[in-house]
C-alpha cells in the first residue's frame, strides 16, 4: 500500500462558504411565513428541519437577513413570492460562483503552484454559463492559457468522486502533471415555495459551497505542505433500482430536486455489497480503514449507513458534524471532508464514498500519512 513516485496524491485542498448564513431558527420562521396558509406543510417542514441535525447552512442569498423592501432574490411580499424564474436564479450563479471558486483556490496554501498547472477540471450542478467560472479562475489566477480545461457537469453529489479519478487518470498519464479540481454548489438559488414533501426535505437540507484541490505525483512534493492523500482506487456502482427516487431536471423555476423517502434504505441495502467489492479489488483488509469520510446526505442516511459499514453508532462522527454546520453542499461536500480527515493526526486508510441521482453509488480508498 506504499505509494510509488508517480502515483497520483492529493497535494492540498482549500475551501470557501459565503458570507450569508441561514441557522435552524432562521429556517423554521422561514418555513411558517411561506407557508403561513399552509399548516399541514408548516408541520411537516417543522418535523424535517428539526430532524435534519443542521444547526447552519451557508448561501449566497443575502434575503433571510433583510427587510422585505431590500429583498434582492425572493418576491417581496410576507410569503416570499412570486418565486425567481430560473433565468434569474442561474443570473446569481454566473455573478457568484467565479468568486466563491476563486476563495477556496486561495485557502490553499500561497505557492507557485499556479504557474505550474497543466489541467483544470471544474464541477457543478446548480448552474451553466459560458464560457464558465473555469475561465474566471484562468484569467484571475493568471494559469497558463495552454491550461487544459474539463467541466463535469450535472452529475449531483458524487461528482466530487469523478473528478477526482479524472485527476488520477490524468497524472498517472502524465507524471509531470498538475490538476487544480475546483467545485462549485449554490443548491441555496434553487429553494422551490412548493408544499411537495420531497421538495421540502431538499429546501431542508442542501447548502452552498466550494472547494479546490491539488492533484499531482511526488514530482510536485513541495507543494503538499499537509499530510497527503493518496488515491488507493475508486468504485462507481449503479444501483439496479432507485431511478425515480433522486432526480435533478431543470424547470421554469429553478432546478427540481426529489428526494424519496426510500434513499436512505436503498443505499443502506446496497453500500455493504459496494464496500465489500471495493476492499476485494484493492486488496485493503478493513480493519487497516482509519477513517470514515461518508457524504452526509442527510441525518437518515448517516444513520442507515453506520450499521451498513459495520460500523457503531457514532461511527461517522466527523460527517455528523459536516452536516450540523454547513448541510449537504452536494459535490462540494465530500472535499471538505478529505480536508478535514487530513488534519488528523492518526494514519491509516480512508473510506469515502457519495451517493447521486441514479442512484449511483461512488467510493473511493486512500491512504492518510498521518498528520
């Protein structure tokens, strides 16, 4: 399990919320005024917010802290409609996302290392525009414009697991190369003021959020100034039932989240079978996993997924807390994690797997020097 020179290695990872913050107050006299006329659904959003385990969601809709009158996204009426069209929400997106990616480029670690970047791979699914914020972080960072640019698009909360074997298929190509991965959610510009119930569950829990990262081999060891994670292998795993159980598709409002109530018992049903593949074609025994970095979807599939993984109640600690202070940032999320999991001080090997439309299940190992 020793990495070679060229294997490809996280290097560093950096990341960036807004400003604007949403706490679980916020979120229940949200839910009462827009749904004022509604009480069946004011209940219902009740119950989901308290059980979501989110104390805090970051956005980058300044509205919930602002009089009606200066109101710049929702309707300005008691109720917050009429809703913005998704012209308008994907107009916030072209003007917020370039930044909020630019901020977590420059959490990382201030080396030379933008000079050096050969490829640079970007990921959304809550907005399009182009040319995109791959050519804002181009331009700005004053990367080379022989940069070979990828954009992964629409493909949900896993994509954070595409992007990176993207990363890795490049490097072991191209041992000289140096991937910067850049993603981008602002799930917040697509709240729907629909009394759907899997609507709510989405309004309930997703969040904005950005995070880059670093991806070369040893040839690029000076600009790891964090313990790195190396890349043991990746699994993609296309569950054979759930298709309409989480969907993503674009409407005149926003885009359309659904989430069923099944989610969480598919992926708990099918995640031993995934994880159990995984460790056979990497050859990692379990006991040697250290570290649990499951996407935090929701509280429900942290839960369902515990017993799955083998694991005790408590066992995904460190993705509870995630999910209490900052939600599901979608493709986002599962960075903040490896950054997380990076400063700690054990070694050993790292599970993370995520969970997307499909449903698809992505996992990956990786192996953790120890901080």
């Amino acid at each position: 399990m020793q990495p070679s020179a060229s294997t490809p290695r996280i290097l560093d990872i950096g990341t960036a919320v807004p400003s604007h913050r949403c706490t679980r107050t916020q979120s229940l006299e949200l839910a009462r005024q827009i749904f004022a006329g509604d009480p069946r659904t004011v209940a219902f959003a009740e119950r989901v917010i308290e059980g979501s385990e989110i104390d805090c969601r970051h956005t980058v809709v300044p509205d919930y802290d602002l009089p009606l009158e200066q109101r710049i996204f929702f309707g300005r009426s008691p109720d917050f409609r009429p809703e913005p069209s998704t012209e308008r929400r994907n107009q916030i997106f072209e003007l917020e996302a370039g930044r909020l990616a630019l901020e977590a480029c420059r959490a990382m670690t201030p080396a030379p290392w933008q000079s050096r970047v050969t490829h640079l791979v970007t990921a959304s699914c809550t907005g399009f525009t182009a040319p995109g914020f791959d050519v804002t972080l181009l331009r700005t960072l004053g990367l080379s414009p022989r940069v070979e640019r990828t954009h992964v698009g629409f493909m949900g909360c896993f994509s954070g697991f595409s992007t990176l074997r993207l990363a890795r298929t490049i490097c072991a190509a191209d041992p000289s190369a140096l991937v910067l991965i850049v993603h981008v959610e602002l799930c917040s510009l697509h709240v729907r003021l629909s009394n759907d119930p899997e609507i709510v569950v989405a309004n309930c829990i997703f969040s904005d959020g950005a995070a880059a990262a670093l991806v070369g081999s040893s040839r690029h060891e000076d600009l790891a100034q964090q313990p790195q994670l190396t890349l043991v292998g990746a699994g993609s795993f296309l569950l054979p039932e759930g298709d309409s159980d989480m969907t993503w598709s674009i409407g005149d409002f926003g885009f359309h989240m659904r989430l069923s109530a099944r989610v969480p018992h598919l992926l708990a049903k099918y995640l031993p079978v995934s994880f159990q593949t995984l460790l056979q074609e990497t050859g990692v025994p379990r006991d040697a996993i250290r570290h649990w970095a499951v996407h935090p979807g929701g509280a429900a599939i942290l839960r369902n997924a515990e017993p799955a993984l083998g694991l005790a109640p408590g066992g995904l600690a460190m993705a509870r807390e995630l999910l209490r202070s900052h939600g599901n940032m979608s493709s986002a999320t599962l960075w903040f994690l490896l950054d997380r999991i990076r400063h700690e001080p054990a070694p050993g090997v790292v599970y993370a797997c995520g969970f997307g439309p499909g449903l698809t299940l992505e996992s990956a190992l990786l192996t953790h020097a120890g901080a």
